[in-house]
C-alpha cells in the first residue's frame, strides 16, 4: 500500500529547475480575498522565505501548496504537481513542519518518528533523526512534558523522515530559546546544502536575513516584494542613518538642504529620508564638522530586512 | 500495510495510554455488570439477572469505545492539529479512519472477554449464535464509532467531551442498557425504543439467546441510524 516514489512525466511539464510555481494565485474565504493573484517562483534547491504580516495569506498560500486547500483560481504547480489533483504523487516527496501542534501528546519522539517512518517507501532512521535535532535523551518523553523548544525540533525531525525534495517550514523556531534557534538555523542551512529546497515562513527576519536566498514580502494576499535579502536592504539609498555620541539638534538637521524628514530612533540614532544620498552625505559631515560633533556610524540604505519590512507594509510582523 | 498496522498500533497505545479511556472503555462495562449482577438487579422475565445483563454490557462496551473513547480522542486529535498533519503524509484519510476502526475492533475483543468471563463466574452459559452476536456487534460498532467519529469532527474538544458523555449516561438510562425501555414510564419508552442501544442490547439478548434469531428490526434500525449519522458527518464532518 505505498505510493510509488516516480512522478510519471506526463504530469511533470515545468521545468525541473522550478520546484515551486504560483501564477496569479486567488484564495477567498466567505468572498473576501486573502491571497489575492500572487504569482512567484521558487528554484530547485533554493530557500525562500515568505514574509508579511498577520493576516498576509501567508499560511493560505502555504497550505494550498501543501495541497490542504483548493484554489479559486491561477496555477499552482509543487515538484511539477497540482497539489490538490495529485496530492497522493506529492505526500511522499514533500515534508511539512505547521505552524504549530500536529503531534499526540501523549506520544514520545521515538514513537512519534517510527510511526511516521512506517509512511514513507524509504525513511530516514528514527535515530539518526533523534541524534540530528537533539532529542536523543528525550526520546521517551511524551510531547507534553516537552519544552516548547523541544516540540517544535520534533516537528522539524518528522518533516525530515521522509526524506523529502521539499520542504515547508511554517514558523520553525517559533518559541525556542536563543540556543535552539541557532541549533535549528544551523540543521535547516545544512538541508539547504543537501539541496533540498525549503520554503519558510517566520517572524523573526533576522532569521529569514540569515537563511534565505530570496526573500518575498507579502501583504494583503499581494506581492510587495521580492529579491535577495541584500538586495532589499540596498535597495532604499535615500534612507540614512546616522549615530552621534550626544543627541542631535533636530531641527537643524532638518534644515540642511538635501534632507527631506528628519526622525530620531533613540539613543543618539537619527533616520534621514532624502532624494540627494551624495549630496546628503557631504552636507551632514560638513555640518558635523562645523559643530563639533563625532558622527559614529553613517548607513546608506536599511540596516535590518526588520526596517525594509516596516516600510513597506507599515507593520510590526510579531503577533 | 506497514503504514496501517503501525497507525492501528499507535491507536491502540493511544487508547490505553489515557486513564479516561481506560476507565471507560475497559472497567465501567465488567464493573456495572458485577455491581448489577451481585445485586440481582433484573427485571422480571429473565431467569436469571445475567442473561439480561450481559448483552446489555456487550453493547454498553461497543458504546463505550466508539462513542465516547474514540469520539473524545478524535477530537482532542483535530484540536491538536495531529489529524491535519496526517493528513499532510501518504497515510491518507483512508488508512487513518481503517487503523481507527482496526483499534476499536481490537479493545472489543478484550472488553468482550474480559464480560464474558464475569458473566460465566454470575452463571452465565453460552448459549444462542455466536456468529449472530458477532454481526450484531459489527452493525453496532459501525453505529457508534460514526456517532462518536461524527462528534468529534462537527464540534469542538470540550464540547465533544460533554456531548459523549451526556450521551452515554443518556443510552444507559433511558436506551435500554440498565433497564429494559418496555418498563420506563409512558414516553420515555417510546423515545428509548428508538435510541441506537437499544437497538444493540436488545439484538444481543436475542442472538444470545437459547433459540437465537435474525434481529432483523434491530439490524435494520442500526443501519438507519449509521446512515443518518453519516449523511451528516459527510455535511459537517472538519479534519482541522
């Protein structure tokens, strides 16, 4: 009672350098659009992250990748597939971390992983797996007494058995410790190096700034943005920021020619809009000069995907 | 195959594992009966209390199962998200409700035993169609695992918890399982004739008994309250 693990070609028409598709992709729930035509594609081996906040269509877009939802209209191709007409072909090539839960609590990891083995036609070892997401000495724990953390590794670990081509992290280090996370970062850039392609979605865009090849900044079920991290960053030159050792004289900032906006950050940080970068960066060291004033730290451009992702959808992305 | 007999055995472990569904399914059957039967508490037309008793736990134990530790489970299940991530592996939904109804099928057999063997201790001789009670047990346990399956899937956990419950209690009073519907007052005998254990008990009185016959009203009741049960699940039936 396995599902082969061939995909005839006939169903494979894409490119196999595309393991991702979405063309003009629509999702209403009760009329009301919350993915609403977006269209990106995602490489073979690639890691892409999909940003936005609440209530974006991220989990909608996501879950009908997943083949969990139907579209109302536009394509959707996973690994050459219709995830909804032939999700039986997708289920063994793909693996899947949600959001949260998906896991008996009164389950432990080892039993948990070895049930899940038994699905796949050729699983990874139950015990490699424990060993891989550190859980080797809680693996007769039950999923309750388990720390948030320690949940979430074992979601990790039963996305993985499979050995899947593709994989879906929604949210993966949600609720984990410092340490955790950089555990659970360093395991998802070393499937990135096995090729397996990943698409994930998080709150915390340091996360996605470390990880991600590209990054797509969805926003009321649209697309806003996408292109590589530094890409984003870079992108906005009429954005400055400038540190001081003491507080600055704001409207005398305001006053200098090129300077459009003028806003403090705190602690000695200032955020400066312009249409003139060059010509900005010769008044405001001028200016400093004249008045005494050590500028430590000069940016062009946005220092965190956090500051790109405020502006352009004027929203905090944490719950 | 592989992927079916290890989801029935985590079921099964599943079952066991949780104090509730220990209690419900494997203790409050056999301990009724003992209760009952050291009490001599029967109504008349039986010769002896465990000749009435006995069919009357077997469908008490179906109910048990089906309805109230399958449909709480279940529902815990789709509370935490775990149906949804099966739904998301080559199990599939098919293997899912099979392993299901393979788990509730396996605990029958243990409750079965374990009521036997007390009713043989209160006197009871086998007698009747075995192959007959057996069908009746089937047709009884595709009654109550689509009630408590439907349950699970329509409303939320708590409610869920309350609903079987209440409904459990409900079927022992007035659905003929402590007593027969033919001696509650005015309409209550009415409305306990209707109820699926009733149903149930009473088929397996008569199955059991010295010179068994088809059931065939009985069976045929079941069937219709399956049918009902399922025709809504299918309308309000959710896997998230």
């Amino acid at each position: 009672m396995t599902v082969p693990n061939t995909v005839p070609t006939a169903l494979a028409p894409e490119p196999v350098d595309h393991a991702i598709v979405v063309e003009n992709l629509v999702k209403r729930y009760s009329g009301r659009p919350v993915v609403d035509g977006l269209s990106f594609t995602i490489r073979r081996g690639e890691l892409f992250a999909l940003l936005g906040p609440n209530g974006a269509g991220k989990t909608t877009t996501i879950e009908i990748l997943e083949g969990y939802r139907r579209p109302d209209s536009g394509t959707v191709r996973v690994l050459g597939l219709d995830p909804w007409h032939n999700s039986d072909a997708l289920k063994p090539r793909i693996g899947v971390m949600l959001q949260s839960g998906g896991i008996y609590p009164a389950a432990t990891p080892h039993e948990m992983l070895q049930l899940f083995a038994s699905f796949y036609p050729d699983p990874q070892d139950p015990q490699e797996l424990l060993h891989l997401v550190g859980l080797e000495e809680v693996s007769h724990i039950r999923y309750r007494y388990l720390s948030g953390g320690q949940q979430r590794r074992l979601a990790l670990a039963l996305a993985l058995v499979g050995k899947p081509e593709l994989l879906f992290l929604d949210e993966p280090t949600t609720g984990m410790d410092p340490q955790a996370r950089r555990l659970t970062w360093s395991l998802i850039e070393d499937f990135k190096r096995r090729g397996i392609t990943i698409l994930l979605t998080t709150h915390f865009l340091e996360e996605a700034e470390r990880l991600a090849d590209r990054v797509a900044i969805i926003d009321h079920g649209h697309l806003i943005a996408l292109a590589t991290p530094r890409e984003l960053m870079q992108y906005e030159a009429e954005h400055v920021t400038v540190t001081a050792i003491r507080d600055l004289d704001v409207t005398a900032l305001t006053r200098l020619p090129s300077v459009q906006a003028v806003r403090s950050l705190g602690e000695g940080r200032y955020a400066l809009e312009t249409g003139r970068p060059m010509e900005l960066l010769v008044e405001l060291t001028r200016w400093a000069y004249e008045h005494g004033i050590l500028l430590t730290e000069l940016r062009v451009g946005y220092q965190s995907l956090e500051e790109v992702f405020l502006r352009l959808t004027g929203n905090e992305i944490r719950e | 195959m592989r992927a079916l007999i290890a989801q029935t055995g985590m079921e099964l472990r599943l079952t066991l594992r949780s104090g509730e569904g220990l209690l419900v399914t494997l203790v409050i059957p056999p301990a009724l009966l003992v209760f009952f039967a050291a009490l001599r508490i029967a109504p008349s037309g039986y010769d002896r209390p465990i000749d009435f008793l006995l069919p009357s736990m077997l469908a008490l134990a179906v109910m048990s199962i089906g309805l109230v530790s399958l449909g709480i489970r279940t529902a815990y299940e789709r509370h935490y998200g775990v149906l949804k991530r099966l739904g998301a592996t080559p199990l599939g939904r098919g293997r899912l409700l099979g392993a299901k109804i393979l788990a509730v099928l396996t605990i029958e057999v243990v409750q079965a035993l374990i009521l036997v063997l007390v009713g043989v201790s209160f006197g009871w001789r086998p007698s009747g169609s075995i192959v007959l009670a057996f069908l009746t047990m089937l047709m009884g346990t595709a009654t109550f695992a689509s009630l408590g399956l439907f349950i699970a899937g329509t409303f939320r956990a708590e409610t869920t918890l309350a609903l079987a419950n209440g409904l459990y209690l409900l079927l022992i009073l007035l659905g003929g399982i402590a007593w027969p519907v033919e001696r509650l007052p005015g309409p209550l005998a009415i409305i306990g004739l209707a109820l699926p254990s009733n149903a149930l008990a009473s088929a397996l009185r008569q199955t059991l008994a010295p010179s068994p016959g088809w059931p065939v009203a009985q069976l045929g009741a079941l069937l219709l309250w399956t049918l009902l049960i399922l025709a809504l699940a299918r309308r309000t039936f959710r896997w998230e």
